[in-house]
C-alpha cells in the first residue's frame, strides 16, 4: 500500500460513527455484546468501502495500459480498470464502456468530489471517453492510454480540467 492510499485508509478508520464513542473502560460485558450487536450506518459502511476501492487502485498502480484489456496480467484500458477495481474491492459489478458508467449513480460537482466518485474526460472528441476514479487532493487515478501504465495524475492539470466532464458517485444498489 502506497503512503497516500494508507493516509486515505487511517483517515476513513479514524472517523468512527457516534455510537462507537462510548468509554470501553467503564463497559460490563452485557454492555460490550450489546454495543457489537450495533451495525455502523450505511454511509460509515461506505466509507470504510472507499478505503477499499483507493487502495486496490493503488495496488494496480504501474500496470501498462492495453485498450480492451480488463485483468492485470494483460493490462487495462480507462473503464475495464475502474470495473476491475468495483468487482475486487467490494464485489460490485459495473458496466463495461466510460460511457455507461457515467449514466449510474448521483451526478457530483467538482468541488463536492470524494475519494471513490469517478471522474469523465472528453479525450476522443467524445463525451465520457475516459473515466478515472477520485483519489481525493484534486487527483485521481486512471489508465491513460497506450504506452502508458496506470497512475495519479492532478485534475488541476490544464489538460484534464480542460478535458473534465463530470464526476458520479457509484450507487451500490444500482450496480449490475
């Protein structure tokens, strides 16, 4: 795990949801099985997955780029990387092109971007040609194209800002 990816993770880790802030040290053990009978809310329980997500995309960090390609071992190409990252982080399944994966989910703002939203850019005259998933610090990760391997890039750069046309927050209800 990268530096950046495990300061992502302790951060999401950290932020623990309000029931879990009682004081261990004066619980019983009737009150230690009940508190862990608590599940953490949805939005904690997505949180905890985003660490999931930014982390197996850092793991494939260095992979070359191959248009078409959907496993390590052969490469990825923009939307076959993000799919690949869904189905190994948390089991999702995700559709297949940068376009379809643009339709799913809540539509997010560019400055309201999270770590886990994907992020579209019109690099082949085309509307939602490329997709790369949100790593938080204005950057994000993607396969940027051929003779190129996955990596972070800022989307401050003039190229991507140009480029930008919007950002989606995955639903997991909504996944295929």
């Amino acid at each position: 795990m990268n530096f950046k990816a495990l300061l992502i993770f302790v951060a999401i880790a950290f932020s623990s949801p309000s029931w879990a802030e009682t004081d261990s040290l004066n619980l019983d053990a009737s009150d230690t099985a009940s508190q862990l009978e608590v599940s953490p809310s949805a939005d904690q329980q997505w949180k905890s997955d985003i660490a999931l997500i930014i982390d197996k995309a850092y793991e494939l960090t260095g992979i070359k780029y191959k248009l078409g390609g959907s496993r390590p071992e052969t490469g990825f190409d923009c939307s076959q990387f993000v799919k690949y990252v869904f189905e190994q982080a948390l089991n999702l399944s995700l559709p297949p092109s940068a376009r379809s994966l643009s339709k799913m989910g809540e539509t997010i703002k560019f400055e309201d971007l999270q770590p886990g939203d994907l992020v579209f850019f019109n690099t082949r005259k085309s509307r939602f040609s490329h997709v790369g998933i949100y790593v938080g610090n204005n950057e994000f990760i993607h396969a940027p194209r051929t003779g190129k391997t996955i990596r972070v890039e800022s989307l401050t750069k003039n190229y991507w800002l140009k480029r930008f046309n919007g950002a989606t927050r995955v639903d997991p209800e909504e996944t295929l």
